[in-house]
C-alpha cells in the first residue's frame, strides 16, 4: 500500500526535484540515490568542496572523487531533522564527530525547520565542512569504524552539550 504520509510525499518531491537537476546538469555538487528502494533512506554523494580548500586539494591528491554521506528521515520529518553520518572517507575537524557524525545545529531538533530541504542541508554541510577546516584523514589514527552506531552516540553526546551550552561557533583554533 502506498504511503500517503507528508514525510512520504515531501521526501518524494524532493527526491525527483534533486533527480531532475542531477540530470540537467554535467556535474553536480552532489547526488542522491535511495539505498534499497527506501525512501526514508538515502546516499548523497557530495562530488563538489570548495575548490580552494584545503578539502578539496586533498580530494584531488588523494583521489578521492567524492565524500559519502548517509541520511535517515525519521517518522516525524520534515518536522524533525534527518539523521545524517559521514561514511567515508574519515574526515577530521570540518564539524565531523567520532563515527561521522555531523556537528551542524540545523540538523538538532532545536536548530531545524521544516521548510530546510535535502539541498539546502546538503549545502550547508559543505559549507562548514570547509568552515571548519576539514581535511581527509591520511592515516586514521584510530582505526574504529565510521559505523552509524558511534555516530548517533557522538551526535546524542554533542546535541546535550549545545543544549547545555548554547551553539557559538568555536574560534577556528578551536576546530
């Protein structure tokens, strides 16, 4: 039976909209697929960094054509934040937590909207990936999996701290 919901049917707009512009475009900043046929669940694939970067030099040296993102719409979206993990490559600083969890506070049910898109959080993401420095790990110092599991502990862990604290964004020393 088809699902009927307005997280259903807003994740379906999105999807063909993102779709339609993968394919009008030769090279897109990023794309999307569902991982098997779930439309709660998907793959983006971020392709495009800022070109003067840092990020994207490493992207290009180490031959790395794009960053590997998991998102997971909970029950509640729009009106609740995608899940969204890092999967490779390992990244550090750029706001990536333990396990690839993404410290961004429009992806915290405080710091979201429900008129935020797929895109436009995509976007973002990019954006303070290079914000923040971000740099593709040579040689992870630990060897512990990006798994979804560390990521959702690390996000919950940072979530309580911004809560407790307040969001400022660190002095870049800070990282």
């Amino acid at each position: 039976m088809p699902d009927f919901s307005v997280r259903a049917r807003r994740l379906m707009k999105e999807y063909k909209e993102i779709q339609k512009m993968q394919s009008s475009k030769n090279e897109s900043v990023f794309t999307v697929e569902l991982i098997n046929d779930n439309l709660y669940e998907w793959h983006a694939r971020l392709h495009t960094v800022d070109p003067d970067s840092k990020l994207a030099k490493d992207m290009i040296e180490l031959n790395v054509p794009f960053i590997l993102l998991h998102l997971t719409f909970p029950d509640n979206f729009p009106f609740a934040p995608p899940f969204m993990r890092v999967v490779e490559p390992h990244i550090e600083k750029g706001y990536v937590m333990d396990g690839g969890a993404i410290c961004m506070e429009l992806l915290t049910p405080r710091g979201w909207a429900s008129a935020y898109t797929v895109e436009a959080v995509l976007m973002q993401f990019a954006a303070s990936l290079v914000k923040g420095q971000g740099r593709i790990m040579r040689k992870p110092k630990n060897t512990k999996e990006f798994t979804r599991r560390r990521a959702e502990e690390a996000f919950r862990s940072l979530v309580k701290t911004h809560e407790k604290y307040g969001w400022v964004t660190p002095s870049l020393s800070d990282g």
